[in-house]
C-alpha cells in the first residue's frame, strides 16, 4: 500500500498541492481527475520523486519508491537525435533490465530505427510508454497517456494497462477521456485546487462528468 501523509508542494511560495492525505492499495488502477492547474502532474512528479516536497510518501515494502515506477509524463523528454531503439535500450540500462521482450516494440509498430526528433507526438507518447514498460515495475505512473494517440494505439494501451493490472501491478492514470478511465479504473480520484475533494468507486462514475462541468 502507498501511504502519503500531509502531502504539500509550493512553487514560488504558491501553493500547488495541500494538505494531502491518501491511501492506495496494490493491484488497482487508480484514475486522477481534475481542470487544468488542478495539480495532477506535480502529484505525479512528487510520487515518482521527481521533486521536493513536504509530508511523507511511503509504501509498505518498496522503497525508495522511485525505484519501482515506470513513469509515462505527460511531456517525455527525449535527447536530441535519439533513435527509437537508442531510447528503448537507455531504458534497459537504466533499469538494469535484462532484456527487452520482442513483444514490447512491436507493441505500436513504430519506426524504431528513426531519430525520435522526426515522431509526431503521438508517436513520441507510444514510444515513452513502451520505455515505461521496460524492465518489471511494481507502480506505473501515466499522465494523460491517450493525448495525440490514435484510435488503435488507444485500444493497445488500454490492453496493456488491463495486462498490467492482471499482474498485480498498481497504476495511476489522469487523463481528460473521462470514458477511458471508467473503462480502467478502480477508484477515481477528483484532485480541486490540490486537494483530493472527491472520491468515485464504480457505481459512482456517471457523475464524474457532470462533476467536472460543475467546478
């Protein structure tokens, strides 16, 4: 289980995050909604621990954290005049993965041998996500993955993201389809003004929408 504890993050002496206190169990695919600037991608990056911040972010037995996730960000950033399988073999290492499996980069059919510079950007989310899936992590962090993705690269990220959670994996997943995370989720997750304020199980879902137009 992730426990976070009085979960705060500042810009600037802006206050992004406030005040959050959350429990997420293993093996559940969690959904984070909320409107632009609500703080989704700075809880993200503060559970990945790509940035300071103030409280405690635990899990029972994985720790550092960090070194248990694969991240999908909502911008990736890639080095200049990086080929696709470049890429995909940095993350191998990075990992201290043994091997990459044949499947996963056929997963999108992408043009591997070509510079990630000339990807469209939804090629360029395919290629992340297929970095994030290197090696064997234990929490998978993907925020906004279906943006600029085609309609059958969809349907293969949400077949992955179903594989993973047959797997016992835990995911957190944000995204502006709201279709997309009531067809994955457990529980979603409505971050206002950085707080947690809302909590959906599925027989909940269908007021999602009607929520968010509401903020």
């Amino acid at each position: 289980m992730i426990t976070i504890r009085e979960l705060n993050k500042s810009y600037n002496k802006k206050p992004v995050l406030k005040d959050i206190n959350a429990n997420f169990e293993d093996g559940k695919v969690y959904g984070i909604v909320g409107l632009n600037g609500a703080g989704k991608t700075t809880f993200f990056n503060c559970l990945s621990g790509l940035t300071d911040f103030e409280g405690t972010i635990a899990h029972d037995t994985l720790s550092p954290l960090k070194n248990h996730l694969g991240y999908v960000p909502t911008e990736p950033y890639f080095f200049p005049r990086t080929k696709g399988v470049e890429y995909l073999h940095f993350m191998q290492h990075a990992k201290g993965a043994e091997a990459i499996t044949a499947a996963l980069p056929a997963m999108f059919e992408l043009p591997l041998d070509e510079y990630i510079d000339h990807y469209s950007t939804g090629m360029k989310r395919k290629i992340a996500f297929t970095g994030a899936m290197v090696g064997d992590a234990s929490i998978y962090i993907l925020d906004e993955p279906f943006n600029g993705v085609d309609i059958k690269s969809n349907l293969v990220l949400k077949r992955k993201i179903l594989e993973l959670k047959e797997n016992q994996k835990t995911i957190f997943i944000s995204s502006h389809i709201v279709s997309s995370l009531t067809e994955l989720c457990d529980e979603v997750h409505l971050l206002k003004d950085g707080k947690f304020v809302l909590r959906y199980m599925p027989e909940q879902f269908d007021q999602i929408e009607n929520d968010l137009m509401e903020l």
